[in-house]
C-alpha cells in the first residue's frame, strides 16, 4: 500500500515506509537528498563485497557500511534501521530469490552486514534544477536498466557483468548531463558510454532486462550511467546461505542533500 501523501522529507518517507504506508519506488521523489542501494550478506562475504566495490567504485561507490548483526545505518544525521526503512527488499537464499517483502526483520541474521551504495536517483534532481529533461514511460518513474557485456573487475569470489541504467537527453544538453553527473561520484558519477547501444552489447534498446521501456524523442541521444544493480547479478552465483538487496528503484533515501554532503558540508 502506498499513501496519497507524498513525504516531504526522507525522515516523513522512513517513518510511512516503516509502518507500511509507503511501499511503492522512491524514484522521482524528494528531489537532491541522497538515495541509495542496499546489500547485505553474511560477514563472511563482507570482505569479497567490500574489495568488489573498492574495484568497482563506478557500479558500487560504498556510502556507509554497518557493523555486524547491526541494522542501524548512521551518517551525518541520518540514523534509520536497514530491516524495516526501505519499500521493498528482494531476499535470496542459496542463489535462489525466495521473496519480496517489504520487512527483512525475519531474516535479519546475526553476522549480517549492510552496505548503502550511491545511486543514479541521487542526480536526477540536479539533471531537472538545470532544465536536463529526465524522460520516463508513465507507468514508472525508474529508468531502463541493461545488463551489458562488459565484465566488472572480479574480487574474491564475486564477478560479473556492468549493468546500467539509460536516460535518453537531447544532444545539445548531453554535454551539460555529462557535466552535472560527474559532479556526483556517490550516485554513479558521469556516463560510462554515450551513443550506440551495441557498444555495451545491447541490442534492442527497446527491451530492457529491467524496469519500463525508454522514452526517446527525436534529437534524443541514449546517455548510459553505471548501475546499482549490477551487485544483484555477481552475489546469486556465490550462493551464499542469504543475500538481501533493495527491490529496483525501492531506494534507501538519506537526510542530507547530494550537494550538502552527510555532515552538511559541501559534497
């Protein structure tokens, strides 16, 4: 279920999300405060996890990490519990997604550790504050999202694919969405690719591996930012005993602006 009043500040959102008012995305709301993607695994996964993001800072740019069997996130002034204040959640257990909740306080484990990755949601506001449209079907306020065939860096027991999301921009402005972006190295920073899709191995634009069809109108130009999925594609292979995620565009949303930073300095 999801509430008619759209939440004024990501505190207001936490607290519908965790009396299940608001499940639906946090995609195209409370524009400029920061977003981000959920991981969790086993501490014995943690250190490959960590490493895997440390090689891979574009995908995976790590925010905050908890201690383990802690579900407590705390940075600058934001303090919130990762089993309960995001929408939705996908859970997996042996490789094998087992389901979709909206609550992970049942399978909350003692060695679990948390980790908030940036997210390209984080610089949509920036991209509309400076007339960059942000074109989405109707249905979603999520991008199109490909996995691609290029590989990320390996780590430990983790390897993948780069996935990425799209965000189609009339091309006299893609040098300004290339500016904005790389100012925000927490939400996945500027485009790893522009133009062709069939460069990245994608070959219909028009069908996506995940969230609506893109909207593109003439002049438009296919503009490609690294993804915060591209974790949920590396975990299911070690077969870990559990792994938890967001469910896409289901974001983690912090107190502090992208532009303010977490102690409320600039960023």
């Amino acid at each position: 279920m999801t509430t008619g009043t759209v939440p004024a500040t990501p505190a207001e959102l936490r607290r519908l999300v965790a009396a299940g008012r608001w499940t639906g995305p946090t995609a195209g709301l409370l524009d400029g405060y920061q977003q981000a993607n959920l991981v969790i695994v086993p501490r014995d996964l943690a250190y490959d996890f960590l490493l895997y993001c440390t090689r891979n800072p574009q995908p995976c740019p790590v925010l905050a990490v908890t201690e383990p069997g802690d579900p407590t996130v705390r940075l600058g002034g934001t303090e919130a519990d990762l089993r309960t204040d995001l929408p939705r959640y996908r859970v997996w257990e042996h490789g094998e997604q087992v389901a979709e909740p909206t609550d992970i306080t049942a399978y909350w484990r003692e060695d679990a550790v948390g980790f908030l990755l940036g997210c390209s949601h984080t610089f949509e506001g920036p991209l509309r504050a400076a007339g960059v449209p942000v074109r989405y079907a109707e249905e979603s306020a999520a991008p199109p999202v490909y996995v691609t065939t290029l590989p990320t860096r390996p780590a430990g027991r983790l390897s993948g694919p780069l996935v990425v999301s799209m965000r189609a921009i009339p091309a006299p402005l893609v040098p300004r969405a290339v500016e904005i972006t790389s100012r925000y190295p927490a939400g996945h920073g500027a485009p790893v690719h522009i133009g062709d899709p069939a460069a990245l191995g994608i070959a219909d634009l028009d069908r996506p591996d995940f969230g609506p069809s893109p909207v593109v109108e003439p002049g438009d130009v296919p503009v490609f930012w690294a993804c915060g999925v591209t974790p949920q594609l590396a975990l299911p292979a070690v077969r870990a005993a559990y792994t938890i995620t967001h469910h896409p565009g289901h974001m983690f949303v912090f107190d502090h602006t992208v532009d303010a930073g977490p102690a409320g300095l600039p960023g």
